[in-house]
C-alpha cells in the first residue's frame, strides 16, 4: 500500500484523474511486467523514415483516443471510462522507459480495466517501436527516454 501512495504523490494530480494508472505504474515500478518486455531498448534508431512511419501510426492508430495533443482528448477517448492516457504528461515522466512503453502499447489496458487494445497482435515490433520512437520526439522534442528515477522502497523487492 505504501508504494501505492509513494506513485501517487510523485503523479499528483495526474494520478486522481486517472487512478489506473497509479496501478500500471506500481506493477511497472515492482518488477512485475512480464519476462518478455523486462529490460527492452528500442533497437531502431530515429531516422527520417521511422519517426514518419511512427507518425503515420500515430495518426491512424492512436489519436482518435488520445487526441492529436495526446492528452486523452480524442473523439473516441472523450467517451471512455477511464479515459485514455494523457501521453503528452507520461512521456515527460522518469516512467517513460522503452520496457515499459512497449509493454503497454503490446498488451494493451485490459489488465487495468481500460479499453487500450492490445497492439501486439495489431502492429509488428518495428511498428511499436516506431511510433513510440515518434512519441518521444512529438512529447519531449527528444528520442532518448528519461532519465530513470527510482524510489529506494519501490527498489525492494525487485531483481
């Protein structure tokens, strides 16, 4: 419970408008992503013709929920409880790794209670890779992810 709170208070309000997420982040945070997705870097670099085609998945996959600002504010995402992820905020976020993107743009939100489809049987890997290779530079002008910020109680119990 107590790392439930620690999440929580480093998400602030971000964390009460979307609760889900405190809960992604906490299994994320333990360790608790499957073996597959532990520990993955994006290996395509972002070149001319990836962040292109990230956009172009973007576009077609992404923004009728998250809205072309990515915070959620899509057509589609105005309707749904929860609502979709504010991704212009999370890619600014130490959470923001290549593991833990590409985990939850694979398997999706079903896990969670939301309605984030599961994109690995969707899109290809070099197509997940490419569009989060697109987030990055869309919501923080960079492709290199944050620089990884752990909490020393959320250190315990993890490999």
């Amino acid at each position: 419970m107590l790392e439930l709170m620690i999440i929580g208070q480093m998400m602030g309000q971000h964390a009460q408008q979307h609760p889900h997420l405190v809960e992604r982040h906490r299994t994320y945070n333990m360790g608790k992503i499957p073996k597959e997705y532990k520990g993955l870097k994006n290996p395509l670099k972002p070149t001319k013709e990836n962040l292109a085609a990230g956009e172009k998945i973007w576009k077609e996959q992404c923004v009728a929920c998250h809205g072309e600002s990515g915070k959620g504010d899509g057509p589609a995402g105005k309707a749904l409880n929860p609502p979709a992820a504010d991704l212009a905020f999370i890619m600014t976020r130490p959470i923001a790794q290549d593991d833990f993107l590409f985990w939850t743009i694979s398997e999706g939100g079903a896990q969670f209670g939301t309605a984030m489809p599961a994109y690995k049987n969707i899109l290809s890997e070099k197509q997940r890779w490419q569009v989060i290779l697109y987030l990055r530079k869309k919501f923080t002008g960079t492709t290199e992810p944050p620089k990884r910020m752990r909490h020393r109680m959320m250190q315990q119990g993890t490999n």
